[in-house]
C-alpha cells in the first residue's frame, strides 16, 4: 500500500527547500503522484490519506489538494465512499475502450507516416531499435518503457499531422501505464521488438495498408496481454 511505500522511502521522498518554494509544487506534487501510479508504485485500489501523505511529503495540503483534484479530474483516482481518494482501478472495459481508441488512432498515424516520411525521417527510429534490443538483452524493463514510448513518438510525428499527434498524446499517460505491465513481460518484449522491425520496414517501402495492419494488430497484441495478466493476479487472489 501507499503508505508502507511512504515511511519506507520517507528519507528519499522529502521535499527539499528549493522545491518548497515553487509557485508550481501543486503542478509538481501532481506529476509525482500521477508517476508513482502508472509505475504501480501506487498500487490500484490504494486509498490516499491525504494528511499522512502531506507530512510525508513535508508539504501543506493546500498544494497537496490541488494535485488530488487534479488527478481525480483525470481520472487517475476518485472518491472513496469512506472519505479521501483511492486509485482508480484498470477495469477490463477501461482497457478494451483505450486500446481501441489507441487501434483507430495509431494505425492511421503510422498510414500518414508511410505516406509523408523521408529517407533521414526514419533514422532515429532505427537507432531506437537498436537501444530497444541492447535494453531486452540486457533485461533492464524499466528503460523498455521509456524507448517503447520514444520510439511510438517518433513514428507518429512522422504523420506530419499535429492535430493526430495531440489526439494521441491525450491517451499518453493512460497507455503509459497498461505498459508498464506489458514490457515485464519477457515474450512480449521480444515479440514487440519484431514487430517494431516489421513496421519499419513498411514504412520504408511506403506500404500503408501493411503498416497500418502491423499497428492495429501490435495493439491487440498490447490489450490481451495486459488482460492476461489482469486475469492472472485475480486467480492469485482467489488462490491465496
């Protein structure tokens, strides 16, 4: 839970001064907590006590209510019927309207880019393939993540489409977090890494169809994997 997490790591959550005194910590406590749940660091489910996570913090809970709010706007948590917050749970519907969203808009964002890239546009994708591989071979998930995304950003700048881009980037967060359950998962992993070969090699060759089949079908792959695992802790659960 949440607050076991905080007396843990209470020396390295701290606030120092300097961050005290930011016009923006409300902004800053909001970017902090929303993290801490797309990494599960904050698990789902977990209730927020906002005045132990204020003196954990060292901060007041003017600002501390603000990114609550903020987040709850969001919906990264809601209110719990006892009083507070807690972290919204990923219900198997949240997951199957996300991913479809993620199918419609992704797949013609990787179409545009078939249509609209140059020769110079596609090598820093290839050079993030290549992070991507060393990260999987040397099993640091963590960093997965983070170049999944990259590598995602770049192709979909390629649409040369801002208002594709925007549409797409509003889901960030939330697709941040189902991928933060699927890259652990070392198969996936690997098979994502080959599919990110195969979409670039359709782009090269400015194959929209192919590309966009390769895209819809990436995020398929992405959904049920995240419902497998959903599905297996809730065996656990019941098992335990």
């Amino acid at each position: 839970m949440v607050m076991n997490y905080l007396r843990e790591r209470g020396a390295q959550m701290k606030l120092d001064n300097n961050f005290k005194e930011r016009k923006s910590l409300g902004q800053d406590v909001f970017e902090y907590l929303k993290k801490a749940i797309i990494d599960q660091t904050i698990e789902p489910g977990a209730r927020l006590v906002e005045s132990k996570i204020a003196d954990m913090l060292g901060i007041s809970r003017t600002p501390l209510r603000e990114a609550l709010h903020k987040l709850e706007k969001e919906d990264w948590i809601e209110k719990n019927p006892s009083g507070g917050f807690q972290v919204v749970c990923l219900t198997k519907e949240e997951i199957e309207q996300t991913f479809g969203i993620r199918s419609v808009l992704e797949a013609y964002a990787a179409r545009l880019a078939a249509q609209n890239h140059t020769a110079p546009d596609l090598i820093p994708l290839e050079k993030k393939m290549m992070e991507f591989k060393l990260c999987l071979g040397g099993k640091d998930y963590d960093k997965l993540q983070t170049i999944n995304t990259q590598f995602h950003d770049l192709l979909y700048a390629l649409s040369k489409s801002p208002k594709l881009i925007k549409m797409i980037n509003q889901l960030r967060a939330q697709i941040s977090r189902f991928r933060q359950i699927i890259l652990k998962q070392t198969g996936y992993a690997h098979e994502s890494h080959e599919d990110h070969f195969k979409m670039l090699a359709a782009i090269k060759s400015r194959d929209g169809d192919a590309v966009e089949k390769l895209v819809r079908d990436h995020i398929i792959k992405g959904k049920n994997a995240v419902l497998n695992q959903l599905n297996k802790e809730e065996k656990e659960k019941k098992s335990a």
